[in-house]
C-alpha cells in the first residue's frame, strides 16, 4: 500500500529554517545598527554625559541592553512560530492516546496541505489499519480454534463419564479406543495451530535453501508407500528441478496434499512433477468423489471442512489446505483446485531454478 503525496504546501522544516535564519538575521541587523547608527553618535552622547545628562550610565552597556532586548524580542517570536508549526504534534498524541485493542477504528485527523504531518498522518493512519485487521484476523482464528477444539473435548468427556457413570454397559476397550480417536484429533487440530502460528508469527521468514524437487518428492512418496496401511502413492517426477524454499515448509506441504488424497481416494493417488522453463509444478490427484466446483475455493478457508470429509476422516481439522496454500505464497507459487475427470486435483505451482 502506498502513499499518495499532494503538492506541498510550506513545510516544517522549511517554517522552522525560515524562524531560525530571522533570529540570526535579526541579530546580525541589530549588531550592524549598532556600529552604523549608533556608535557614530559616540562623540555626542559623550558631550551629553559631560554636560551630566547621562550621568551615572555607561554608554556600552546602553548598547549591549539594547541588543539584548531586541535579541529576546527575536527570540520570542521564533519560540511562538516553532511552536504554532508543532502544534499538530499535540492533537496526534491526543488522539494516539484513545486508540486501544477494544477501539482499533479510530484515525488520525490530516492537517490541511501536503507537509510532514500530513504524511506522518496518512502513515499512521494506514499502520493503524493494518494493525486493525490483524487483531481481526487473530479473534476470528482464535474463535474458530476454540470452536473446533470444543467439539472433541465435549466429546471425549462425554465418553469418559458414561463409562464411569454406567460401567456395567460400557465396554472399557470401545471407550478406551474412541477416546484415543478424540485425543489423536485433538493432537492434529493442535499440531496444524502450531503450524499455522508458526508460519503467521514469522510471516514465512524459514531459512530456504536450494532444493531437488524431484528427490524430495521420491523421498516423501516412499516415505508415504512405507507407512502401514493407506491407498499407495504413484509417482512420476521430471528429474532435475531445482527450487529455493524451505524444506521443512515444502514437506509438510506435500504431506498435506498426498494425505487429503489417500483420505478420499477410492484406489489410488497420483504425483506428478513436470517443469517449464520458470516454475515447477507439482500434481497430486486421486480417484476419490471429487469437490463441487462451487466449494473449490472454500476449502482453502481455515477450518473448513466439507460434509464429505467430516464423513471420511473425523480427526481433520480443517486447516491442512489452508496451512499449504500459505506455504505456495511464501515461496511466490500457487495452489490452485483444478478440472478433473476423475477425483479431485490440487496443482502447486512454485518458482524453478535452474542449475547450471
């Protein structure tokens, strides 16, 4: 966001520069008056104070009064016109002092004309509504993370006091199963709010480094294969793509995408690299029931989750597409839900290197 700056009007520095040079000239006036006009006058006043009409007076410190006074006098005036050209400062500070969290809408009065304080005004104007979004952002997330957070604690106590409260018809190992279900949740919904907190407290300042796309996404994908259970990962990966990014972010991106494919895939999940001359792109598709053309948008929303994957995976937490899509803007890509067949199909989209 930028500031627009309007013809100037005389600015501050200019005001206090301009008082600063009077006082100084005034002053130079005043010592030049004195040795033009008044010190010639020496041999008269000196016949006067002969003739006893200045008795008891000393003609140099006439002349220095005299200096003095006019010296306050230019002193005074430029006190009066710093001060009139600061006063803004004072309205500002009156005004910054009755912003607080709980009344973020309030804004800096812009002085008339285009100098430094009208500029310092639309800066601080613009800062203070950055800053007012960002508490929104935060209380919305805060709310919606307890909301999701107080559906399986509800849950998971609901459980525990009715095996306690009637155990001659509970069953300890259903119970004891559906708790480790709810608190595997819990452990997801927490895991995904570090993350997401991470990545919002350093605004995606993670330390990136060169990268072999094609051997990371081998890597993850055998990782993935290599994990009990689960539909199995197909790949095919164009080989030497380089990209500079973040490790840590690009594998919990990958992570993200090939486990919300092997939640609703029927049979299979599908991983692709290709390359073009300037970005990497990379596919990952399953065979599952797809995403309504209308919810391709929503799903990237924090906490979103669909009917359909409340239904096949009940320890999400609504926030893996959110945290990847995070990750594509941070390392200048994309994340995109694109036309499929069959199934659904995310494409990321990052910035390549070549390596010479």
């Amino acid at each position: 966001m930028t500031i627009s700056h309007p013809p100037r009007s005389i600015s501050i520095r200019t005001r206090c520069t301009t008082a600063t040079s009077l006082l100084v000239l005034t002053i130079l006036a005043v010592l030049l008056t004195l040795d033009a006009t008044v010190l010639p006058l020496r041999s008269s006043l000196e016949a006067a104070a002969d003739e006893g009409l200045l008795e008891g007076y000393d003609l140099e410190v006439l002349l220095i009064a005299f200096g003095l006074v006019l010296t306050a006098g230019a002193g005074a005036a430029t006190w009066w016109v710093v001060g009139r050209a600061l006063r803004p400062i004072r309205a500002f500070r009156a005004h910054i002092d009755k912003i607080t969290a709980s009344n973020l809408g309030r804004r800096l009065p812009i002085p008339p004309g285009g100098d430094e304080f009208a500029e310092l005004a639309r800066a601080a104007n613009l800062t203070f509504a950055r800053l007012e979004e960002a508490v929104v952002q935060q209380q919305g997330f805060a709310a919606m993370a307890s909301h999701e957070l107080r559906n399986p604690i509800a849950g998971l106590r609901a459980e525990l006091e009715d095996a306690l409260e009637h155990p001659e018809d509970t069953d300890p190992a259903h119970s004891l199963r559906a708790a480790l279900t709810t608190v595997e949740r819990l452990d997801t919904i927490v895991a995904d709010l570090l993350a997401q907190a991470r990545l919002d407290a350093t605004g995606g300042t993670a330390p990136h480094e060169l990268i072999d796309l094609s051997e990371l996404l081998v890597q993850e994908a055998g990782r993935m294969n290599g994990t009990v259970g689960g539909v199995p990962v197909g790949i095919d990966v164009a080989s030497d793509v380089w990209i500079f990014g973040s490790r840590i972010q690009l594998v919990r991106a990958l992570a993200n995408l090939v486990g919300n494919a092997r939640r609703h895939a029927v049979s299979s999940v599908g991983l692709s690299l290709t390359a073009s001359a300037d970005e990497a792109v990379i596919t990952v598709t399953d065979d599952g029931p797809g995403i309504p053309p209308a919810d391709r948008q929503r799903v990237f929303e924090r906490f979103t989750r669909l009917d359909d994957a409340r239904r096949l995976d009940v320890g999400g937490s609504g926030l893996g597409l959110a945290i990847t899509r995070d990750i594509a803007d941070r390392h200048d890509g994309t994340l995109t839900l694109e036309d499929s067949k069959v199934g659904a199909r995310f494409v990321l989209r990052v910035p390549r290197i070549v390596v010479l």
